[in-house]
C-alpha cells in the first residue's frame, strides 16, 4: 500500500482532468485500506489541492470523495476543524476550505458541498461532532455564508 500512494499523487499531476477524476474516485477505496491517520497525515493534505482546479467537474468530485470519507468515519475532528487553542496558526482545516463553495456559481458544487455539511451535521451517523459542536462551531461558520446568500438575492 505504502507504494500505490506515490502512485496516486503521480496521476493527480496529470493535465487531462480525467485522469485525475479516476485517481479522486480511487481516494475512498484506498482510504478504507490504508486507515484514518494515514488518510488524514499524507493522503488529505495532498488531495485537497483539488478544491482550487480549474476544472469544475475535478473540484465537484474532490467534495463527492470528501463527503465518502466523512460518512465512512476516514476524517478526523482536527482534520476537519480549527482546534480552539490554535487560533494564532494560519487555518488549513478542510472545513474551512470547503464552506465557502456554498456561493459557488455551479449548482452542483454548491449542492455536494451543502451534502456535505449536512453529512458533518448528522450526529447520528457521523458521531464526529457533538449536537453542541454542530450549533456551535458548524454554525458560527456557516453563518457568513448564510449572510452572503441573503444579500445576493
């Protein structure tokens, strides 16, 4: 397994956006065999360089495969959020990455995306976040957005 990564990141150097849509769809199987911390330490740090390619369809299935993962428990709390005593540390938490393409002009990147947080939100098959963690923390950062749609419209 320890070889089939360097693999993968090699793939996802590839200009044709369907190579690197086939190396995203092969990120959850991989993830289920080589575990959470491996995932979370290399793999996830590595990935989510996707969120800012040019192509919409790559950046649509970065967040399918993210919301895979969430929901097979393979993304850590600190993964996802900002730990409260860090705050000084320039932010690299997905969370933070991915909430803002709720204003996203394509639909269905605003609609994986809102999968997503609805995914983290549901405490009962995520168990990641606490109900107090879901008000808390997920909706003191969701309400930027919130406020952004309200004004567009």
């Amino acid at each position: 397994m320890n070889e089939l990564i360097p693999h993968l990141g090699t793939c996802s150097n590839k200009k044709e956006f369907l190579i690197k849509l086939e190396c995203l769809k092969s990120v959850t199987g991989v993830g289920i065999r080589v575990g959470k911390q491996t995932l979370s330490q290399y793999m996830l740090l590595f990935y989510t360089h996707f969120l800012h390619d040019a192509e919409e369809l790559v950046v649509l299935e970065i967040i399918r495969t993210l919301a895979r993962l969430l929901k097979l428990r393979l993304i850590s709390k600190t993964t996802l959020i900002q730990n409260e005593s860090s705050k000084d540390q320039v932010s690299h938490h997905l969370l933070d990455k991915i909430l803002p393409f709720l204003l996203h002009p394509n639909a269905w990147i605003r609609e994986e995306t809102l999968n997503f947080v609805l995914i983290l939100s549901d405490f009962n098959k995520t168990k990641l976040l606490t109900k107090a963690e879901v008000f808390c923390i997920l909706g003191r950062k969701l309400r930027p957005f919130l406020r952004n749609a309200e004004t567009a419209n």
